[in-house]
C-alpha cells in the first residue's frame, strides 16, 4: 500500500499560507498526540488499570470507569498547548475553559465504546472542532459557543484501538484514513478521500429493542430479514458492535448502515447519542466520504442544539440505505407487501 505522508506532513499542507486553518491543524495534531498517550494506556489492558466503574458520568449518568477519567484528562491537558478556549466532554457536564482568549472550541468523547473494555473489543475517541464565533454574543467561554450546527464544523474525526490504531479525519475535504506506525511513532496516510459503497447488504443496529422501536425501524429491519424473498429482493447481514467508531470504520470500509434509533424505553425517546460530540462529527466524515447521516426525519448537520449533552436518534451510513429509511418514516406503509395483513405475499403476489 503506497504511503502518502504522515498527519503532520498532510495538515501543513493543507494549512499552508492560512492562519486560520493552522490553528485548526495544531487543534488536530494536540488530539492526535493524546490519543496515542491513550493508545499506550489501552494496550496495556488491565496493568494500567483503570477498567473498574467508579460512579456516573455528569451527562447522562451513563457508568463511568477510571479509563473514562485518564482519557478526559488526557485530552484536556493536550488541548491546551492548542489555540481553544474550551473543551465541551461527555465526562463533564459543562464547558472545561482552558484559555478564554483562543479562537477554537472542541467537543470530545475522550472514550467511545466503554462497555467494550473488558471484552476487548474496538474503543475509540471522537472529536469536533469548531469555532468559537458566538462568544461575542456570550460574553465568555459559554454554553452556546457550542450551540451550533454541524455544517459549522472545521474538522472532525475519531481514532479506533482496535487490531491497529487509526484515525478518520475531515477537515471538509473528503475524509482520510491515517494508521499509527508504532516504528516510527507517527499517524501515517493510508487511505484518501474515502468513499463509502453506495449499496451494501448491512446494517446494524440493536435488535433486542425491536419492540420499542417507531413503525418505521420495525418496517426496515422486516424488509432486510426477508431477504430475497422480500421487497428487498437480497439478503442482509447483520452486525452489533456497541462501538460507534468501529461501526462507522467498518461502514467506510464495506457500507451499509448504522442505526441507533430513538425509542420507548425511559430516556431513549430522544435517542441515545449526543448531537455536539458524536452524530455530529460522525455526520461529517460520512457526508465527507459520500454517505449521508439523518435522525430519520431531518439532516443531523442541520440541527441546532438547544442543550450541551441532547440527544438525537441518528440513521448514518451509504446513501441510498439511510435514503430508505427516511421514505418509511414519511410513507411507512407506501407497499402492501409490509402490510402484516399481507405478511409476504403482497397485494398481488400469492
């Protein structure tokens, strides 16, 4: 596989002759180094420690182990050799300022896929980065530097300790793959402008919560598990990791989709991932590579937030798959073969 450089060779040229976008390239460069002094806490496995629940995490109430913590402060300390004023972290319940007077804000999850830990399975971290425009308007470092949509983003990305260390990064010009050399010390270039296959016969989701899901999740899962005997007309593959960034690696490698809908259990009604942190960067790399990313019935770029830890159900993957499921949430019965009445044979097939 031809290498094309290292992170540090791809963000000074992308940066070059533009002040702003050097800053936006220190704020990525800060992150990649932490994930890496992450990346030597993960390998270890349980002689680092770490892996034990010690209570909730402040936004959700989620269980927080001391992985959780090591990896927020990790991130923190990281961020502030880089031009940002604040830190918005799923392990915080409001903004962290770091340097009031700086021109960036980045929101992290420092640690995705926690219950993976001791299984393990692929974790990872996602990081947004945007600008702190609206902190004229605050007076300060506020919560609503960070109420803006993900079209706002400069870059976005994650990195998965999975089999090898990667990185997924946009700075909205397509999304690259960068793979952690442990020779070298450095996040090669190993896969440019990404593309994500516009059809693929996958899709993951939880189905142990099939009856708590919308009409329209129901409908969906239905039609892929009749397979070649179904409107589909091709039979599907199913995969639950628990990670988003494996889920969404896997996706950019081989298609499909990720479903995590909102539901009827207490406290899913909004879904469960949180808009600023993750559905938004993870939106951005997968328009980036040619997918799309909706809750259903709007764009996930779109949305403004109107709380730092809301959360949103999130539909993100190939095209025309998340494009299926939008049409089932405006049409949910437009066939008659998904009528149960009807169960496979259809209006007017027997």
């Amino acid at each position: 596989m031809p290498i094309e450089g290292d992170l540090v060779q791809f963000l000074e040229r992308w940066s070059a002759q533009d002040p702003e976008r050097g800053e936006v390239a220190q704020a990525v460069e800060v992150i990649a180094r932490a994930a890496l002094a992450l990346h030597g806490l993960v390998d270890r496995g349980e002689l680092a420690g770490g892996h034990d629940v010690v209570g909730l995490k402040p936004a959700g109430g989620d269980q927080q182990t001391g992985l959780d913590r090591q990896a927020n402060a990790l991130l923190l300390d990281a961020l502030r050799d880089a031009p940002v004023a604040a830190m918005l972290s799923e392990e915080a319940a409001r903004p962290i300022t770091i340097r009031t007077d700086q021109p960036l804000v980045a929101a992290i999850d420092p640690l995705d896929g926690t219950t993976n830990i001791d299984t393990n399975a692929a974790i990872g971290t996602i990081f947004s980065i945007l600008p702190r425009f609206h902190a004229m308007q605050c007076g300060g470092v506020e919560d609503c530097c960070f109420f803006q949509p993900g079209t706002s983003q400069l870059a976005a990305g994650f990195v998965v300790h999975g089999s090898s260390t990667l990185m997924a990064l946009t700075v909205r010009e397509g999304t690259h793959i960068f793979t952690f050399d442990p020779d070298s010390g450095r996040f090669l270039l190993t896969l440019r402008n990404v593309q994500i296959p516009a059809m693929a016969r996958e899709y993951a989701i939880n189905a142990s919560n099939y009856r708590h899901w919308d009409e329209a999740i129901r409908i969906y899962v239905d039609d892929c598990l009749q397979g070649v005997e179904g409107v589909r007309g091709c039979d599907f593959n199913m995969r639950w990791i628990g990670s988003l960034v494996a889920e969404i690696y896997r996706i950019f490698m081989r298609g499909g989709i990720y479903i995590y809908p909102a539901d009827q259990r207490e406290g899913y009604e909004h879904g469960r991932l949180r808009l600023i942190y993750e559905a938004n960067p993870i939106a951005l790399l997968v328009e980036q590579a040619g997918g799309a990313a909706s809750t259903g019935r709007e764009r996930i770029l779109d949305i403004v937030p109107k709380a730092l830890h809301q959360r949103v159900p999130i539909l993100v993957g190939s095209r025309a798959e998340v494009d299926y499921v939008d049409r089932l949430y405006t049409h949910p019965r437009a066939h008659g073969e998904r009528s149960p009445l009807f169960g496979r044979r259809g209006l007017f097939r027997l």
